[in-house]
C-alpha cells in the first residue's frame, strides 16, 4: 500500500505538469489562431496582387499590341518611300541623261551606255505602269541614243575598213608558204620561236601603247569614265575641269586602264591565234600559241598584283573603301571569262598543271590562303558584302554581315569543290582521280578546322564538317575499288572442288595456275603505279595503307589457306609470303620508296 505522503507528492507533481500542459496547449492555439490571421491577410494580399496584374497586363496588351502596328506602319512607310524615290528617279531620267545622250557616245562610250541602259529602264516602267504618261518621251530619247550608237558603230567601221595593200596580201602568202616549206623540207623548226618572239613582242606593244594612250588622255582630260569611278563613287561628275589628278583619281585611271588592257588582250590574242594556225603547224600551235602570249598575260599578271598591293596599303592605312576599287576588275573579269577562256583554249590542267602524284592542287591551296587572309578583314568583308545588298544607307547588324561573308565563304568552297571535281575527270586513272579529291577535300576539311573559318561556314552551312567527311570516305571506297582486280583472283569463283584422293585435272589446275598469276601480276603493278602517288596527311596515309593491307592480306591468307595441290613448282606461282604482300602496300604512296 502506497504511503498518503508519497500520493499526495505524486498528485501535486501530475497536477503541475497538467496545468504545464494546459498553458503549452494555450499558447499553442493562440499561435494558430495568429496563423491563421496572418494567412488569412496574405491571401487577401495575394489576391489583391493578382488583380492589379491582371489589370496591368490588360492595360499593357493592347498597348503592346499598338506598338507592333506603329513599327509595321513605319516599315511599311519607309519602304513606300523607298519604291517613291525608285519611281522619281524615273521621273528624272531625261534631265539627267539630256546632256550625255546630246554629246554622242565618242569618247565616252561606258557612261554613254549606262545613260541608255537607264532610259530604257524608264520606258520599260512607264510601258507597264502608265502607258499614256507623257513621260513616255524618254523612248524618242531612247530612239535617239540608239541612233546615235549606231552612227558610230558606221564611223569606227568605216575608219577601220581599209583595202589590205596587194604587198601585204603576197607577203602574208609568201610567209605561210616558207613556213609550210621548212617543216616539210628544211626540217626546220627554230623559224617558230622566231614567230612568237617576234608576235609577242608585238603584242605586248600594242597593249603597252594602248595602256599609255589611255592614261595620257585620261590625265590630261580629267574625264573619268570608268566602270571604276560609277562603282565606287555614284555622286562624281562624269566630267571634270582639267587638273592634277589625286591619289584616288590615279587608282580609278589605273583600273580604267587595266580593264581596257584584259580586253584588248582577249581581242588581239583571238586574231593572233587565227594568224597562227596558217602558218604554224597543227601539233605545233598550242605550245606556240601559250609562249606568244606569256610575255603580255604576265605583264596583266603583275599589274593586277600591283592594284590589288596598292588596295591592301590602303587597308592598312585604314581606308577600307579602297576594296572597293577591285570590284569591277572581278566583275570585268566575270562577264569575259567564258571569252577568255575561249581564247586562250583554257585547258592546261590536260597538259602541265595537274599534280601528276595526285596531291594537293595549287588552286585549293590558294584559295584556302585567300579566305584564311580574308579572316583578318572579316569586318569590313562582312559589312562590304551587306553594302552590295541594297543601296540605301541601312546599318546592318554584325551577325547580318558575318551571315553574309559565311554565305560567300561557303560558295567558295562550292565553286572550289565543283572545280576540283572537273580536273579530278583529267586523270585516266579513276584510282588517281580519288586520290586527288581525298587529298584535297582533306586538306579543305583540316585548314577549316585549324582556323576560325569553321566557325564561319557553320554560320549557314550546319554540317559542313560532316559533308567534307562523308566526300572523304567516298573518295577512300572509290580508291580502294581499284584492288578489285587484284582481289577478284583470289575468290572461290571458278575454284575447282577438290576431293581427297582425286587428282586434278589439266584444266582445274591450269585455273588455280591463272589465279596465282592474275593476283602476282595485278599486285605488282598497282604498286608500282601508286607508289608514286602520294597522300601528305600520314594520319590518312597510314589509315589507308592498314584498311588496304587487312582486306588483301585476309584475302590472301584464306585464299592460301584453301590451296590444294596443282603443280609440281608451286614456288613459280607462290611468289610473295603474306606478310611480303603487307609490306608491298605499306610502301604505297612514298615517292622515296
């Protein structure tokens, strides 16, 4: 039985701590109650928030909304403006042209011609546009200016059209039949390096006198007429008082001058041609033909260096605008390269230029220096490009411009790749032809990838990388195409079927015989033609050699393997041990083996 002082102590101590508990249980709902205060005034603040934003929102919509319509409608504006001062200009074409079209075209024919190309325009605008403009008068003007040209196409035709002189006629018959005499009787043929030295002396005058002539008359005059000067500033007067021409003006004359030179040269090179197949003998005239030229396309070589030198000090001067000065060389040159090629029967990768080991070609090697150069100017490139875009005076965005120079990056190397495929058909060797392509789409590939190009041409074209892969390895199955006719001797096909204890017949031995030697032949002989062929890269070079070992050596292991016997000097027919085969293909593509 429990003492009644210790059940009163223990009442007292459960009573303390009841009375704790029930203060703890106050306290903790007087907590909740506060809880429940404070969520109920955030959600009322809450709440209150979501109205007001949803208020602003509906109040800044329709704003937005406004904003959007303002910018369309100004777009819209500055584009009528636009396509306004585009139809204005027409507007004011036979004020403009009125003096130039009065003058005639004598002297001055380049602007003469771009005043007619504008009045056409004009006429061709109000023909579709408004028909019953009087405006319309710009087609009498047309007419006129045409009539005009045509009176000096009669002037310069008559000027030049003169009786050749009888002494002539004989002395030109005499010379073609002395020639015809010393290469079917004198067996002489030094009298054509006499006949190209003395053309080509000939020609070259006649382009350095007609350099001179037009930079004299074009310095004396002032006049500065040149597809040069229409490009690279449209507000400069066709014609200016006489002065001392400054450094921009002696640029514009020396483009003026060259451009005229390259079609001079194309001309007289035509009629020097035509001169040299009656007097020349056939297999004779292209190797004399290409030596009476040199002299004068070296002289148009090094002057076109000399004005794109004189671009580059410019640029280093910080004078961007002097790039500009190169554009209608490119353009000239442009619209005359199918004549020019004509001309010059533009074919020397047939004869001299193509590597004759299949390596890397000259071209793909310059024109990858060309755009690892233009990286250091890729600005003013980029923003030179959008200028030809438009001729307003937009501003363009920096990624704008690096899009544009990657897009004329990247035709570039279409054209190069293009390019390369037509001289890859030269070679009679498809083997050769894939090993040219290989080297160069990989040396494309590995200089893009050394440099920041990559960076550029992804800009647009994503998986350039991977397309120069995919050519590589199309080139390395076209290559590997050529061991077929090696490999094809060492099939089953054919094969007798042997039977233990049956002896071959003449005929099955004679076809294992064949075989042996089909392989033997065909192995020695693509490796001594593709020895000196040549593969720079030793990643690839290496890659090549293995993949090409491991397929014949296989082949040629199991062919062995699978021999029966069928002569009685097998050493006649089993020339080479397959590790000798492995080492013949390991020294492919080394020009010092």
């Amino acid at each position: 039985m429990i003492p009644t002082e210790d059940a009163s102590a223990r009442k007292r101590e459960i009573e303390e701590k009841l009375k704790q508990e029930q203060e703890t249980l106050s306290f903790i709902r007087e907590n909740l109650e506060k809880s429940d205060q404070l969520t109920k005034g955030m959600v009322s603040i809450l709440s209150s928030f979501e109205s007001r934003l949803m208020q602003l929102e509906n109040s800044i919509i329709p704003v937005h909304k406004q904003t959007e319509n303002l910018q369309r409608l100004q777009e819209n504006v500055d584009k009528t403006l636009s396509c306004m001062d585009h139809v204005i200009s027409y507007y004011h074409v036979a004020k403009d042209t009125d003096r130039i079209i009065r003058e005639g075209p004598t002297g001055r024919l380049d602007e003469y011609l771009a005043c007619i190309a504008k009045i056409q325009k004009a006429v061709e605008y109000f023909q579709d546009n408004n028909p019953d403009s009087p405006e319309l008068n710009t087609k009498a003007r047309f007419e006129k200016g045409k009539e005009l040209l045509e009176a000096e196409f009669r002037s310069l035709l008559t000027r030049y059209s003169k009786p050749v002189p009888p002494i002539l006629i004989l002395d030109a018959i005499n010379i073609i039949c002395i020639a015809g005499w010393l290469v079917e009787y004198g067996r002489n043929q030094d009298f054509m390096n006499v006949y190209f030295q003395i053309r080509s002396n000939q020609l070259d005058r006649s382009i350095k006198g007609l350099k001179d002539h037009f930079r004299k008359n074009s310095a004396s005059s002032g006049i500065l007429y040149s597809p040069a000067v229409q490009t690279k500033r449209k507000d400069t007067p066709t014609k200016k008082a006489p002065k001392r021409p400054g450094k921009d003006d002696v640029l514009d004359i020396e483009i003026d001058s060259y451009i005229h030179c390259i079609s001079a040269f194309v001309k007289l090179a035509q009629s020097e041609y035509a001169l040299l197949t009656e007097i020349i003998p056939e297999h004779h005239q292209k190797k004399t033909f290409d030596s009476l030229i040199q002299e004068a396309l070296d002289n148009l070589m090094l002057e076109g260096d000399n004005i794109v030198s004189a671009a580059r000090r410019a640029i280093m001067r910080h004078d961007y605008s002097a790039v500009l000065t190169i554009f209608p060389i490119l353009r000239h040159l442009k619209m005359n390269k199918s004549e020019f090629d004509a001309t010059l029967q533009n074919d020397p990768d047939k004869e001299y230029n193509m590597p004759k080991d299949g390596t890397v070609h000259e071209l793909t090697s310059n024109a990858i220096l060309f755009l690892q150069q233009l990286l250091d100017f890729h600005e003013t490139a980029g923003a030179m490009l959008a200028s030809q875009e438009t001729s307003s005076a937009t501003s363009y965005t920096s990624d704008f411009n690096k899009r544009l120079l990657s897009t004329y990056i990247c035709k570039v190397l279409g054209n190069l790749q293009l390019n390369l495929l037509s001289k890859s058909k030269v070679y009679e060797d498809s083997a050769l032809s894939a090993i040219f392509l290989h080297n160069n789409y990989n040396y494309i590939l590995k200089s893009l990838e050394k440099s920041e190009l990559i960076q550029l041409v992804t800009v647009t074209q994503k998986v350039a990388e991977r397309s120069y892969r995919e050519l590589i390895e199309q080139q390395i199955q076209m290559y590997q195409r050529s061991w077929v006719k090696v490999t094809e001797h060492l099939t089953d096909r054919n094969m007798p079927v042997f039977q233990p204890g049956t002896k071959l017949k003449d005929k099955e031995r004679q076809v294992i015989k064949d075989k042996f030697k089909g392989f033997n032949d065909g192995l020695e002989e693509l490796c001594k033609i593709q020895k000196g062929w040549a593969i720079p890269d030793k990643e690839q070079r290496d890659f090549i050699r293995q993949a090409q070992k491991k397929v014949v050596s296989d082949a040629y292991r199991a062919f062995l393997c699978a021999n029966i016997s069928f002569t009685k000097n097998p050493e006649k027919y089993h020339k080479y041990r397959p590790e000798e085969v492995e080492e013949m293909i390991e020294r492919l593509f080394d020009t010092s083996a």
